[in-house]
C-alpha cells in the first residue's frame, strides 16, 4: 500500500508516500480544515478542501487505496493505535487512553466492521447478544430463550441472512441489522406523550417523548420531585425539518423522541443561588455531571464550570444538592458529553441533553428504525427527508454511526 498509519503525539497522521501533499493528519473532528468524513466514522481527513464533497472527490481521484482502505471492513485496526484517544464523532471531548481488552474469540470481525476495541464493546457485549437475538427470533432463526455468544451468533447471523438472500458472510452489519428490523419497526407504531416539567423562567412546563419512553421519564420525574429537585426543559421532539447546526446532530435521537433537554441556561450560564443546576466536568470522564439544588439533599462541595465568552472555572459552590446525572442514568437515561468547539460555542457543550438508552441496543439499534417506529411517520415520508440518509447508522457503531 502507497500509505502508512502514524501516531504523532495525541493523534493519528496519514502518510501517503506516494503524493503526501494531500494527505494529512488523522485527528479528532474539529480540526480546522478536515473537512472530509471518511465513511461518516468518528475520523476525519484534512486534505485541504473545501467541502466533504470536494475533499472525496479528490481523495477518491489520487489516493483511491487511502479512502478504499480507511472506508473497507478490512481497514487498519485502529484499535491497536489506542483510539479511545479521540473524540467521538459528535463529540469534542477525549476520551480515555487505554489499550484495548483481548476480545473474545469470534468477535475480531465485529470489532473491526464496527471500528471499535474490546473495552468499549464489552459493557453492551449481554445486551447486544440479547437484542440481536431478540430479532433473529422475529425471523424463526432462534427461539426466544436461545443464548447467543461469540462463538454462536456468526452462524445464527448466517442463517438469516442465506434466508433473506444476503450475502452470507456471518457479521450483523447495516444492510443484515436493517433486513432484520425494518418490518419490526414499521409495525411498533408507538405513540407520544406529553409530560411534565417544571416552569422556571421561559422554559416549558411540558413536552413530547415517545411513549416508551414517556413511562421511564415519569419514574425519573417521580424521584427528583421525591428529592425535592426539579427538571426545566427546553422541549425534546424535534421535526425533521429543524436546521442542523454546531449543537445540532444530523442524526439526534430528538427526531425520534427519545431524548429531551434541560433548559440550557438553567446552569452552567452563570452561578446563583436561584439557578436549578451547577455543572462540573465529570470525574469519571464522561462528560460532565449536573448537580441539582435542593433544600432536601446533602451539603456538598462543588468545583463548576461556568460561561463568561467561553468555558471557564467557576468559583467553588458548597450547597445543598444530589447528582442529577446519576439519578439519569439509574433510569435508563445518559448524557453525550460536549461536541466540538464547545470551548467557545455554548451551544456544544450539551451539558443539558440525556437521551434514554435503555430504548437503544447497542450496535444493533438505527436511526431509521427509531424513526420508523413513531405512528406519525412511514418510509415513504422518511425517504424524503435529509435524515434518512443515515437511515442504516448503528448506534453506538464508529462506522457509519450514530451515539
């Protein structure tokens, strides 16, 4: 190959030996410039075009094997360069550094469609088997109680795919995971609900999520009122034809009802008493943790973050409060962390989104089924959107996915 994979410092860098003016570093979204998306992954490369379009044009014409090896299955393993270095494609925050975990065997080809290492697969690894075995079971491939491992989903996933004229390969990818689940989802047919919030300031007092997910968010309104706190919102459906910017994903999970934010200046803004919410960065590094105030909680020492132009250290608060973003999790909701150029952009630091991810599995789950599934929506609609462009996007996948 007329290329090599290089780490340089905290980032990846490739090299094309051949014409190395146009290739450039392999680093996390936001670098100025990189304005290519190879495969939609969580990697972009700079090449110094103007727009994606452009920037694949032209790594297609004069470095065909760089784009074909970095877009293939068969890609280097980035894994072995220690990716959780980088940011995820929605995001701007860096991730841990670890090495990856020895997967088990059978999952190698897994790991490597879906541009991920063992440790970051592992703590979905039951619920994926479950989901996917769930599905395989729509289609009379398993029974219903059958246990799917890596050594036996490869042959299950075969099955299915000879009995739907798929190419055989054994690997659950977008076209096996859409074959399996389009029918499912056009026939869920969930509704939404509108549920309550808390009046503070202009923020609404209700809104909409999908109806499985409505009955999770009522238990987790239920225990904050119980811990005398509260949740402000800014609202959670979002139509189709809402404008996609910085702090705006082409593929949130908003369209399908299935997250909600905060009111995002009832926290974090500034640091008053009157104020719901105080945000610190998240010492588990995942992104931040919220704190709500409460009268009925435990003093505790807080060290935030507030915003004056852009993010900055705020003075340490001791006050009342519990962990709302634990109290998230424990129902089946999680935050996304920040997205690029939210150092200076509020609107990145998405401090204030939870998306319910008990309703997702894990690189099984995609955009266009939690779509398709809503009653107000069927494919031929879909299909004119912007957004079912990523119809086949899998959660949680690097290749091509979603988060």
């Amino acid at each position: 190959m007329a290329f090599e994979i290089r780490t340089t410092g905290d980032a990846l860098a490739v090299y094309h030996t051949e014409t190395p003016a146009i290739a450039g570093p392999l680093e996390r979204l936001g670098t100025p410039g990189g304005d290519l998306d190879i495969a939609r992954t969580r990697y972009w490369i700079d090449i110094g075009a103007r727009t994606a379009a452009a920037a694949d044009a032209r790594l297609r014409a004069e470095a065909p094997e760089v784009f074909t090896a970095l877009e293939s299955a068969e890609a280097p393993d980035f894994a072995e360069y220690e990716a959780d270095d980088f940011a995820d494609a929605e995001q701007g925050e860096p991730g841990r550094k670890t090495r990856a975990g020895e997967p088990p065997a059978g999952l190698e080809r897994l790991l490597r469609y879906h541009r991920v290492d063992y440790d970051t697969f592992a703590p979905h690894e039951a619920r994926f088997f479950e989901g996917l075995r769930d599905l395989l079971a729509l289609h009379g491939v398993v029974s219903a109680d059958e246990q799917l491992g890596p050594d036996s989903f490869g042959e299950a996933v075969e099955a299915f795919q000879s009995k739907k004229g798929l190419s055989t390969d054994g690997l659950p990818g977008r076209d096996t995971l859409w074959a399996m689940q389009r029918d499912w989802a056009a026939d869920r047919e969930l509704g939404t609900v509108r549920v309550p919030a808390d009046k503070w300031g202009d923020a609404y007092d209700r809104f909409t999520l999908r109806e499985d997910v409505a009955e999770l968010y009522e238990g987790l309104y239920a225990d904050i009122q119980r811990r005398g706190g509260q949740i402000t919102s800014a609202g959670s459906f979002r139509s189709l034809s809402a404008t996609v910017s910085k702090g705006r994903s082409k593929t949130s999970i908003h369209y399908a009802g299935v997250a909600l934010d905060l009111a995002p200046y009832s926290g974090l803004a500034r640091i008053r008493e009157g104020d719901p919410y105080i945000v610190e960065r998240d010492p588990a590094g995942r992104g931040w943790r919220v704190w709500c105030r409460s009268g009925a909680a435990t003093e505790v020492q807080i060290g935030p973050q507030t915003w004056k132009g852009k993010l900055c250290d705020g003075p340490e608060t001791t006050c009342g409060a519990f962990d709302l973003s634990e109290i998230f999790r424990q129902h089946g909701f999680a935050d996304i962390g920040p997205r690029r150029g939210y150092e200076k952009t509020y609107s990145c630091l998405e401090w204030w989104h939870f998306q319910c991810e008990a309703v997702l599995v894990p690189f099984v789950s995609q955009f266009g089924a939690e779509l398709l599934s809503l009653d107000r929506y069927d494919e031929a609609f879909l299909k004119k959107t912007p957004a079912w462009a990523y119809h086949r996007s899998v959660f949680k996948s690097r290749n091509r996915g979603w988060h």
